[in-house]
C-alpha cells in the first residue's frame, strides 16, 4: 500500500532467538533514524491469534519487550497540582526543561503524596528523570548530594488549587480528592470530556477544548445541557464558523441514537469503565433497575466488587446525578436496551461456564462467544473445575482437550451447542 515499514522483522523459531533479536537491537537502536521504546513479540499464526483472543484493550497474542530507559539529571523549579474529572488531585513537577529520548521534558508527574514522601522530593532539588516506557517522564530518585542547605520538605496541599475546598482522602487511597463534585471547574469540563468522548457519546464536531470554551463562557454546567445548545450559541465562540457549529448542533443530535451500555460507561460513574458498562446494562437492561439497586444486589452480577458496586449507589443517590439523568431521558438518550437486543437475550445458559476452543463453520468464535453471553452464560479463556462446557471447533490445542477431560468437563460440538 505504499507505507513506509521498518525492514527490521524477523521471524523467531525459538524464545533463544527472540531473546537474541531483543540483545542486538537494544545496542543497534540507538542507529536508527526514529526512536524506539522496545521489541513487540507476536505469535506467527492466525488461528492462534484468534485463540488467545483480546483483552478489552489489547491483544493477547502480543507482548511488548521495553528496553532499561533513557536518564537524566535536572532541576525541580516547582510543584503544581492538577484536579482531574473524578476530583483526583496529580502532583506535577516543573522541570528545567532537559532533552530526554528524542524530547524535550519540562513536567514529570508525581503521582500523590506518598510517593513524594517516599522519594523526599523537594523544590529545587536536583532529580534524575526517565520517561516510563520511554513516554511518560517519571522522577526516580533525588541527587542528595546536591540539596541546597536551606531546602525544607514538601507540604502537600491540604484545599484544591481551582476552587480551594479542602480535600479528602479516604482509607486505603493513594490520592486526595476534592469533594467539590458539582462546583469545581476542571471536574465539571473532565467529566463533559468524558462524556463526549469516541468510546462514550462520540459527538462529532464537539472537541476538549471546545468543551472548555462552552464550560467558561457559562453555556453549560454539565452534559445535559449540551441537548439544549444551539447553532446561534456556539457561533460566537472561537474558532467556530457557522459549518462547524452547524456540524457540532448535528453531532449532539446524532448522539441520541448511541446504545444503552455505551449511554452508561459515558455518565463517568467512579469504577464503571466500558467492560463494566456493558455487564451492568446486559444485568439490569434499563436505568431505572440500575438505580434501583442495592450493594448487595450489585455484587451479585458477575464481576462486579464492593467497590464498583458503593460507587454506582453513590452516584444514583446524589440528587444532582437524578436531576441530570431525567434531563438526558427527556432529550431521548437511549436509557435502555434496544428491542433487538432483548429479543435475543434469554437466561437458557444462566451460571453456565463455557470455554469455546478451536475454527468454527456456522458462527464466528467471537459470535459464539456473544451467543453464549446474550442467553446469560458466561465465558472464561481458561479451563478449571468450574467450567461447565468445552465448545469445541475444529483444530483445537490438544492441551485444552486433554484438560478438560481430566476434570470430567463435557465436551460439546458446534451443533451441539
């Protein structure tokens, strides 16, 4: 197709000559006209692939090798605290800028206070960087040596920078948070951004910044107010023609259409990521069973711990979160699961477990694998004592087989399932 690739590929025959390539390109890397982080190391057969299928964020076939990173020495000038969508306040040191992997570095996160307790880090120290896995800068260690005589030990704030309500931190968290959920900008445009975002809403034409903007200039306090914008409203913001806002009222439109789970996972619920999404509207099929549940009714579902299950109760009982949601079902957001999706939805395979193994004729594995999840079984990669059912294709590992009949698991065929 005419893009440029790196010739450097090669195929390994054995985990010595993997290891071999990983050796000569950790020296040889350094001649290269890019910069490179590591070696990726993929299984060289399709239907193996297929396999060992996915996480919900990456492949299970391939496995990234990050060479020992880059270090370098610089000054710390200051320590400055950012507050993300959820209230969680970040530690951020401002660096004399230094050139670190191909970059220039000006910030390094600290994470909390206990890791700048941990490190004694301190204003005008003088601190070795290197960038986790060659991207994010990190602060490793403190050169004592070179400490001014006078430095003091870092106080960590104890109010938010942005609206100066005193934070809080629960037991067993790292992080302070501000509890300022409704009245605290950066928590107000993160969680919009979130919303908005592709995996979530996916509005068109509707950007971070924009976002911003839309927050500063008083159009909206939160997501549900973005139903009510209209093209007249937007167009005086910068950098906003009549196309473009024209584009933004149309892709606010269009995100009404967006399914019940991904509705969910867009409300920005604390725990509730997109795999979580999806169990919980598969379990309770609409918003208001949702809110309706009780912690003990939420632990029940499959996967779903103490945490997650305090968090959802926690958001439904905030009468602020009620006022939004009746807001966005009156705009016509999809609180609900489609009709189609409940025609194919049945309890047939309620608290089976099946491991699916091997090339299918009928269905796809991934489509096997949904079938199993919409008539309310449950699938598992891995075959233990509490499988219930191997479903197996054709060309399936022999391991799997001689596996599952140690254990007694019933081996069932396509057309049988």
């Amino acid at each position: 197709m005419g893009f440029k690739v790196p010739n450097a590929a090669k195929l390994a025959n054995s985990i010595d000559e993997v290891l071999e390539f990983i050796v000569y390109w950790n020296v040889h890397r350094h001649g290269l006209p890019y910069e490179t982080d590591g070696v990726v190391i993929k299984v060289n057969n399709l239907q193996q692939q297929e396999e060992l299928g996915y996480t919900a964020k990456a492949p299970r076939w391939a496995m990234a090798y990050k060479f020992k990173a880059e270090q370098v020495s610089t000054r710390l000038n200051e320590i400055t605290y950012q507050v993300g969508r959820t209230g969680a306040i970040t530690p951020v040191a401002n660096l004399e800028p230094v050139e670190l992997a191909g970059t220039t570095v000006k910030r390094a996160s600290l994470h909390n206070a206990d890791q700048i307790e941990k490190l004694d880090i301190r204003v005008r120290d003088e601190v070795f960087v290197e960038k986790g896995g060659e991207i994010i800068p990190k602060i490793i260690a403190v050169d004592l040596t070179k400490r001014p005589l006078d430095s003091q030990p870092t106080e960590y704030i104890t109010h938010c920078p942005e609206c100066n309500t005193e934070l809080v931190r629960q037991e067993g968290e790292a992080q302070h948070y501000c509890p300022n959920y409704n009245g605290c900008h950066p928590q107000i445009i993160g969680r919009i951004q979130h919303f908005i975002s592709r995996k979530a809403m996916d509005i068109e034409g509707l950007g971070a910044e924009t976002v911003a903007l839309l927050v500063n200039e008083g159009l909206i306090s939160n997501y549900s107010d973005l139903y009510e914008l209209t093209k007249e409203q937007v167009m005086p913001l910068e950098r906003m023609a009549e196309k473009s806002a024209e584009n933004l009222v149309n892709g606010i439109e269009a995100s009404k259409q967006i399914p019940f789970e991904r509705v969910l996972f867009a409300l920005g619920i604390r725990y509730v990521g997109e795999t979580v999404a999806k169990k919980l509207a598969k379990h309770y099929k609409n918003i208001d069973a949702l809110s309706q549940a009780t912690i003990i009714d939420l632990v029940t579902v499959d996967e779903i711990g103490i945490r997650i299950a305090e968090s959802v109760v926690d958001f439904f009982a905030a009468v602020e979160n009620s006022y939004i949601i009746d807001r966005l079902k009156m705009f016509g957001i999809q609180f609900s699961l489609s009709k189609e999706v409940l025609a194919n939805q049945t309890d047939k395979l309620k608290g089976q477990t099946f491991v699916v193994s091997g090339v299918f004729e009928t269905v796809s594995r991934d489509e096997l694998k949904r079938l199993i999840e919409d008539n309310g079984g449950k699938v598992s990669s891995s075959i233990s004592s509490k499988t219930s059912f191997l479903v197996a294709g054709d060309k399936m590992g022999p391991s799997k087989r001689e596996k599952a009949e140690k254990l007694n698991i019933s081996i069932i065929s396509e057309q049988e399932f």
